[in-house]
C-alpha cells in the first residue's frame, strides 16, 4: 500500500510548511519561501500521486478506500492552511521593508 504513504507524507509536509510558517518564521523570508514550497507545490504534488494511486486502487476488483476522499479533502484543507500562513509571512516581510 504505498499509495497511502502519498497521503501521509503530503499531509506531514503541508502541515510542517503551515507550522513552520506559523510559529517559528518570525519574518524570515527565506524560511517563508521554503515553507510555502513545502505546504503548497511540494505537498499538492504528492497529493496527486495519492489521488492517481487512488484511482488505480479503485480499479480492482476489490477496494477498501472509503476514507480516502476525505483524506484527499483533510490534506487539501492542510495545504490551503499551510500556504495561506507562509504567504501571510511573506506579505508582512514585503509590506514591513
């Protein structure tokens, strides 16, 4: 079941981007740029190798992935958070320069 190790690992870095951009940035901008990346284009791209995985798994004949669509949803919801923290972090950056 490695398709579920996509939905773990975009999960773990959409959330350590949003908490990182959260809690520990304090107005660094390099930091922030690395946080976005890790909550935004990186966890979404491992989000999509799940969903492709996913649909596969729904291909066979048997398939037991009634939480998946929720996952897809709760690990979306992750990234949006993570993203929208890391952006705010660089919005002050700019607007405090």
């Amino acid at each position: 079941m490695p398709w579920i190790a996509g939905a773990a690992a975009s999960a773990g870095l959409a959330l350590i981007g949003g908490l990182l951009a959260a809690f520990v940035l304090n107005g660094s901008l390099p930091l922030a740029l690395v946080s976005w990346l890790l909550a935004g284009p990186v966890a979404i791209a491992l989000l999509g190798q799940f969903v492709k995985g996913d649909e596969r798994q729904r291909a066979r004949a048997f398939y037991d992935g009634s939480w998946a669509r929720p996952a897809t949803v709760g690990v979306g919801i992750l990234a949006i958070l993570g993203v929208t923290a890391s952006a705010y972090v660089i919005a002050n950056w700019v607007a405090t320069r």
